[in-house]
C-alpha cells in the first residue's frame, strides 16, 4: 500500500517566514507611532487664526477670560448693568494680542468685515497707507470695524493689549436693546469720518 508523499516545511524556513513577518508589523506599528506623534506635534505648533480657526493668519492672539468686575470698569461698557456685561460676555470673545498683532483689515470681503473690535487694555493704531492713527482704551478709537473705514488699512496693536470682538449681528441687537454705548460709536465714527477723509485729501 503506497502512502501519499507529504511535503514537510523546514523548521528553519518556517521560523525565518514567521520572524520576518513580525519584523514587518514591528516596523509597521513603530512608523505608525512616529507618525501620529509628529503629527499631533505639528498640530500643536501652527499658527491658529483666532477668529475662525483657520492657520497662518493673526498668530499671535490666543483667547482670553473676560470678567465681568474688570469689563464694567472699560470706558465703553460704564454704566452698564451686570444683566447686560453678562449678556455682552455671553456674546462676544477675548483676546490676548502681543504688540505688532494684526487685529483686522479693511478688507470689505472678509467674513468679518462689519464685525466690531473693541479696545480693553493697552494701544492700537489704524494704519492706512503711510498715516497711522493711534489709540488708547479710553480714545474716541477704541473700537474697530471695517465698515466704518473706506480704502485699504488695517488694524495693529503697538504694545501688549486685550481686544474683544463682537459679531455684526450682535452688535445691532445690542443697540435694539438699548445698550448704552451710542455715544461711544458716534465719537469714534467721528473719528474715522476725519481720518479717512484727510486719508482720500492725499
């Protein structure tokens, strides 16, 4: 009676297939770890656009924490009630900007260019083609917004400083609501009425 021939695998071979494979997912897994680590490393590292995310544009603002005992204190929110610096922390956001931060443009097609930016600590300046306009927390230029300006121009702190930025919408419920700041919005829109009309005399 014949037996059927079997074919027998070398022990040797057999072990080298195997340790060769595991080598293999070895140097699989440890690439994969490299991988994620730099990855998340490079997230962690570029620049964050703090007002919708984005990278490379304004890096040099990060979020701040507005409280309300310091924000009743700001030239533009005095003589508010607690119920409306709650409403208008609820409503807005808070920046930390190192001096030379690029704040906002002039630029009418930005998502954000009625958008309103508001002065709390520190200076800004409007820079409009070789002028510059300067300005404290307490100047008729406290608050910014691109469509109280006309031309190009853009908006940067010269030394550290906190702004808060409030939504167009926000800003105009604000007002429907009657919040108090009329006067503060007519001085400066004043203000950029004359700049930029000695900006368009040049």
């Amino acid at each position: 009676m014949r037996h059927r021939r079997q074919t027998t695998v070398p022990r040797s071979i057999d072990c080298g297939c195997q340790e060769s494979v595991t080598m293999k997912l070895h140097h699989y897994v440890r690439f994969a770890a490299i991988a994620s680590t730099m990855s998340l490393l490079f997230s962690a590292c570029s620049p964050v656009n703090s007002t919708n995310g984005n990278t490379n544009e304004r890096p040099m603002m990060k979020p701040s924490v507005t409280y309300l005992h310091l924000l009743r204190h700001k030239p533009f929110f005095i003589g508010f009630t607690k119920d409306r610096l709650r409403w208008t922390i609820d409503h807005s956001r808070e920046w930390e900007a190192d001096a030379g931060t690029v704040v906002s443009t002039c630029d009418a097609s930005a998502s954000d260019h009625l958008d309103t930016w508001i002065l709390l600590d520190g200076r800004w300046q409007v820079e409009a083609g070789v002028r510059s306009y300067p300005a404290g927390h307490a100047d008729p230029g406290k608050w910014f917004s691109g469509g109280a300006t006309r031309g190009a121009c853009r908006l940067v702190t010269t030394e550290h400083s906190y702004v808060m930025k409030i939504r167009h919408a926000d800003m105009e419920e604000m007002l429907a609501r009657g919040f108090s700041f009329k006067d503060h919005l007519e001085e400066g829109r004043t203000y950029y009425d004359d700049a930029f009309s000695r900006q368009s005399d040049n």
